[in-house]
C-alpha cells in the first residue's frame, strides 16, 4: 500500500515538475512524502499481520 502511495506521488510530482507551474515547495513536498512513503513500505513491509504456524 504504502508502495502505491509512492508511485502516485511521485507521478504528481512529475507531474507538477513537467505540465503544471507548481511552486518547488510544493513539489518537494510531494518528492520527499513519496521517498517516505517507500523508506515506510521497506520498513514495515515485515510486519504482515499473518502469524505463521
């Protein structure tokens, strides 16, 4: 899940970098919740809630 939040941030920030004139804080913003987001899906990505027999 928290892979997929990444992409889709990281396509708007390509977005906002290429098509649209956003401020660069703005799409910094968006940057650094995207590289979060995967640091997030790595680290917690273990924790699967399965219990294994």
């Amino acid at each position: 899940m928290f892979l997929a939040v990444a992409a889709v941030l990281a396509i708007l920030w390509l977005l906002g970098l290429l098509a649209f004139h956003v401020t660069a804080f703005a799409i910094h913003l968006l940057l650094i919740a995207a590289v979060i987001a995967v640091i997030a899906h790595f680290v917690g990505g273990r924790r699967s809630g399965r219990t294994r027999v």
